[in-house]
C-alpha cells in the first residue's frame, strides 16, 4: 500500500503554512512551491481542499495566502489526509461489504480491518503541531531507528 501523491503533497503544504504562517501573517502558494519544490497549480487545488474541510482559510488581497483554519494541535495527520484523498480504506470491501462476494466469511477481512483500523489510530494520534516539533521529530526517529523488523521497539545495542 502506498500513500498518494495527494495525501503526501497535502502534508508538505500542511507543514510549510504552519512553520510559515507565523504571527497571523498568510502563506502564499506562490513560496509554498517554491520552498517544496511542488507545482503551484497543484497546490491551488489542494488548498481548496483543504480550506473546503475547513483546515485552511484564505486571506485575499496583495498579501493574501492562507492561514490555518485552527491551531496546529488540533489538525490531525487524518484529517489532512481524508480531506484530499477521501475516508481511509485499504480496502473497498472494508467500507462496503457488498463490493466483495467473500466478505461475509472472509478470514484475511479480518487482517485487512486490523491494518486499516491501526492506521487510522496513527494519523488520528498525530497532529501538525508534532510534525513541526523538531524534538517529536528526533524522538520519532530514535524510535523508528530502534524498531525490529517486525515493527516492535528492540533495544538499542
């Protein structure tokens, strides 16, 4: 599975308003692109996204941009992403069941509901404001540096 350029992109837009938009001042996608190296004309699209769920708002005029509709500790990383991409589900059949003639009795559902429901937890748990801490960041990757290959904390030789 992989997460879409879209949800990535919106993140790195996420981001860059919130470390930016300092103070009240807005952030213009015009430097945005710039400073994330992405096309403006996509950014365009997913700042109306994201200001349609209500995770950005517009500023207009000479010094117009956007502004994040709410503190950075109350967006989480779910919210980012199901206002670009839509409501997270590995799977069809997860969401409705009637797209799978197997989903009834199906043993791997079960798998595929746990993966689903674990990763749901992970961007819910999450916000924008951990993301732009640099000591959540270094926290974060000590932990990952630490995880076995079967994703559990092992300890550090």
């Amino acid at each position: 599975m992989k997460l879409s350029t879209r949800a990535r992109y919106a993140l790195r837009l996420m981001l860059d308003v919130a470390k930016n938009g300092k103070q009240g001042a807005p952030v213009s996608l015009a430097l945005v692109a710039e400073r994330t190296a992405l096309s403006r004309g996509y950014l365009e699209q997913l700042a109306m996204a994201l200001k349609n769920a209500r995770l950005l708002r517009g500023v207009c005029g000479k010094q117009g941009g956007y502004l994040l509709a709410r503190p950075p500790q109350q967006i989480t990383l779910r919210e980012i992403i199901e206002a670009v991409i839509g409501p997270l589900h590995i799977l069809d059949c997860l969401e409705d069941e009637t797209t799978c003639m197997r989903a009834e009795g199906c043993e791997c559902r079960l798998v595929y509901a746990l993966i689903n429901r674990r990763i749901v937890e992970v961007l819910e748990e999450f916000t924008l404001a951990d993301m732009v801490d640099p000591h959540w960041n270094a926290a974060m990757t000590q932990m990952l540096a630490g995880m076995g290959d079967r994703g559990r904390p092992q300890p550090l030789s």
